[in-house]
C-alpha cells in the first residue's frame, strides 16, 4: 500500500481522495494546475531579502535574524523543511543570540506559495516555539490559507517522492 507519510493525521474520507488522485495518475496535474508558476528566489541572498521583507510587514519587534539560506542537507524525511536555530554566546557581560533561518534546498524549485509558507512558518517561531494554536493563529495571520497552503505542501511533496520512485 502506498505510504502517504506527509499527510498522516487528517482524516482518512480526505486521504481516500488523495489516493483516487495518485491511483487516477491526476495528482501532479492537480498541483500543476492550482499551482503553475515557479518564483525567482534562486540565491541566499534573494531568499534573506524575502524573509527580511515579511519580517519588517509582519513581525517588526520579533528578534533579528542574522542569516537566512537555502539548505541542501535538511532532510524532508525527518518533516525539516525548514529550521530555525538560535545560538547563544556571551560577550562581555552579555548574552548574545543569533538566530538563523535555514530552508530546505528542494524549494528552490516549487511554487512560491510554498516557499512563502515555509517562510512563514519559520518565522512564526521567532514568536512561537511550540507548534500551538497560537503559532497557526500566527501563521495564518500572516498568510491567510496557511492551513490549505500546508496541506497542498505535503501533497506536492507526496507527488515529488511518488516521481522519484520514493514510496
């Protein structure tokens, strides 16, 4: 039986239309249609400059961010699709915290509604760092259709594994 390992927790009437999708070979037309563009954030730099911007509109007061990149070891097995780390030292007197913002490599290529929400994602922690109601509220009010966003998000990454002949 087919593995449908992002998508575990919803309910299984919406899995059952999934796996018509994947049976009836639509999924990626599916995707392809909702989804048919591909955004231009190639560099780390691009990418730094996108996070920056929705941290300025969303998150003014949240702490800074000292570096964002695109992340080629992040494992979508282990569901990193993107980190978020902060690495404390002391200066002086001081505790000094920098936080970081990685992103998993493969959204160089996938549509900019995805990218956006991993983005959004990993910013919601600078605020939030337990996946609560509150983080999704955040999320959400950043990107409104964060949750459909995420959902459409794990079925491309169900398409992408079933083209790689991963499942």
């Amino acid at each position: 039986m087919l593995s449908l390992k992002y998508l575990s927790g919803y309910p299984p009437e919406l899995l059952a239309q999934v796996r018509q999708l994947i049976d009836s070979g639509r999924l990626g037309t599916h995707l392809e249609t909702r989804y048919p563009e591909r955004h231009d954030i190639q560099t780390d730099r691009a990418l730094y400059d996108f996070v920056m911007e929705l941290k300025q509109r969303h998150l003014r007061t949240a702490p800074p961010i000292h570096r964002v990149s695109y992340e080629a070891r992040l494992d979508v097995v282990r569901n990193a699709l993107g980190l978020h780390t902060t690495t404390s030292r002391v200066q002086g007197g001081k505790l000094k915290a920098k936080k970081d913002i990685r992103i998993a490599a493969l959204f160089k290529d996938a549509p900019p509604e995805f990218l956006h929400m991993i983005v959004v994602h990993e910013l919601a922690h600078l605020r939030e760092s337990d996946h609560n109601k509150a983080f999704y509220r955040l999320c959400d009010s950043m990107l409104p259709g964060y949750h459909q966003l995420e959902f459409d998000l794990r079925l491309y990454l169900t398409w992408r594994d079933l083209r790689q002949g991963k499942t």
